[in-house]
C-alpha cells in the first residue's frame, strides 16, 4: 500500500470519528478529530498535487476554526 493511501484511509477513519463524537456531543475532542483529519487530508492533497482538496480542506478548517473560536471554549 502507498503513503498516500495509508494517510487517506487513517484521515477518513478520524473523520468518522469525528463525526461520532458530534453525534454524542463529545465537545471539544469532535473538533479536534476533525482538526486531525483536515489536516491528513490536505497532506493527501499535497501528495496528490490535487489543488481541488487542498483548498475545501483549508475552507474546512478555516470555518470550524471560526466556530471553535466563537463557541466560547477556551483557546
């Protein structure tokens, strides 16, 4: 198996995660598996050349950003 499929499928594992965690409320750690796998994520971009992933990624990470920030949780 390539690199670049060990990151995709260990991003995606975290983003289910993620996912999870929201749908249990585990508030803040949601947040930081969906950190964890935006940031995989871009790095898959960045493996791929692939301009398209990189960029939803980092509009990702910018609006869940905003949001943590703006939820009151401690920075």
């Amino acid at each position: 198996m390539k690199t670049v499929d060990t990151v995709k499928w260990v991003a995606t594992a975290i983003q289910l995660v993620g996912y999870g965690l929201t749908g249990l409320n585990v508030v803040p750690w949601n947040v930081f598996a969906f950190f964890v796998g935006i940031l995989l994520w871009f790095a898959v971009g960045v493996m791929w050349k692939d301009r398209a992933i990189m960029v939803v990624h980092v509009g990702a990470f910018i609006s869940l950003f905003v949001g943590y920030l703006n939820s009151g949780a401690p920075a």
